[in-house]
C-alpha cells in the first residue's frame, strides 16, 4: 500500500516519481479526514495514494474548490481516477462543478457531519438547526481552527455572535476506542459554549462504506 508522507498539518502527499506499477486510484481528502481516510484504506488493503487540502480552508470555502481544482489538474495527469473526501463544505456546489471536469467524483453529501451522522439532510436541517457538530479533528485542532481562525482569541465578545443561537452540542466519536483527553476537551467546549453536549460513536464505517463504491466499483457519484 502506498500513501505517501503524513505531514504535520494534517495533509499527506506522495512524492514525484512514479514507477510504472503504482496505483492507478487517488484519493484527494480534507485534511480534517486524513486520519480517518488512511484508517479506512489500511483496514480495506488499498493500494492507493492519499493527497491532501488544508482543512483550514473550510474558513474561507471558495479556497476549498481552488485548490482542488489545482490539485486535480496535476492528479489526472497521472491517475486514471480521483476520489475526493469531500461534502460540498460550503461551496455553494462550486466544488461539483470543479470536479465535474475531471475523471473524479466525491461521496454523496452536503458536509462529512452528515456521513458519520447517518441522517437525512432534510432531517438534520429539520432537527438539528441549532446544533453544533463536533468531530476528532475539530476537538484537536479547536484552538486554531475556532479560537484564533475565528479571532475569539482577540475579541472574546464574538462567542455570542458566533454561538448565541446554537441549542445544543454532538460530538460524533470516530476514534475506534475512546479518547479520555479528546472527550474532556469536547465537554470543555461545549461549557464554553454554554451547552449540552451528546456523544455519538460512530467509528470510521460510515465513511468507508462511502468509499468502497467510489474506490473499487468506480461509481459516479457528485452531489
């Protein structure tokens, strides 16, 4: 199995050469899901490549589709297929009809919270408006991501502009076997936010049951 360098801010990249037996498959994921991605490719022995894009670019979405357009330009040229690990993470179907261009297609679904939660969208939008979606990456990188991505560090007074009108808090648990430190942190943030928090283990099961299709039946499947 080939899957190239983890780097430290969560990407991975594989390097230059390629010899003429490596695989034919790519993967293009958020680097919010590199870890889980790479859990899925080990358990179902792929020989595959893993690329990565900032997850830090979800505070800035239309970054989301250039880059990815930029890296599937480069990927195609050398894989006969790209598969990217995805929602639509808000780019208002930008990312669809970037990926439209290209031998390449992403899992069914508006945003990863919706994979591991399992749930209609309808329903999500219906009865989860007001809840905020934690996952393992979030909770590890919360101090960078929320606090000085979103400038809480600096104006403290922004929580209520940024959480006031949130009900509730759900923790969607991907780590195989509980993480003590990563639920303490989780319960932290919910009491900074002033609010219940429910935690739902989900594994990494739902993702590769959305993986399989696109990696090994070759399904094509945007939106």
């Amino acid at each position: 199995m080939t899957t190239g360098t983890r780097a430290s801010d969560g990407h991975t990249a594989a390097g230059d050469a390629r010899p003429e037996n490596r695989p034919t498959v790519s993967l293009l994921t958020c680097g919010a899901l590199s870890k889980e991605v790479l859990e899925v490719v080990e358990r179902r022995g792929w020989d595959i490549d893993i690329h990565g894009v900032s997850a830090l670019h979800h505070l800035d979405p239309p970054k989301i589709a250039r880059d990815v357009d930029r890296k599937l330009a480069d990927l195609t040229q050398r894989y006969e297929r790209v598969v990217i690990v995805y929602g639509d993470c808000g780019t208002g179907g930008a990312l669809d009809s970037v990926i439209a261009k290209y031998p390449a297609a992403r899992p069914a679904g508006v945003h990863c919270y919706q994979w591991f939660l399992q749930e209609d969208p309808q329903d999500i939008v219906d009865n989860r408006t007001g809840t905020y979606f934690l996952t393992d990456w979030l909770i590890r990188n919360w101090d960078l991501a929320v606090m000085k991505g979103l400038g809480l560090d600096r104006y403290p007074q922004l929580k209520d502009v940024y959480f006031g009108n949130l009900t509730d808090v759900l923790y969607l648990r991907q780590s195989a076997e509980p993480n003590a430190e990563l639920e303490a942190k989780a319960r932290e943030i919910a009491s900074y936010m002033g609010l219940a928090i429910e935690v739902k283990d989900t594994g990494v099961t739902p993702l590769e049951a959305l993986l399989v299709p696109l990696v090994e039946e070759d399904a094509d499947v945007h939106a």
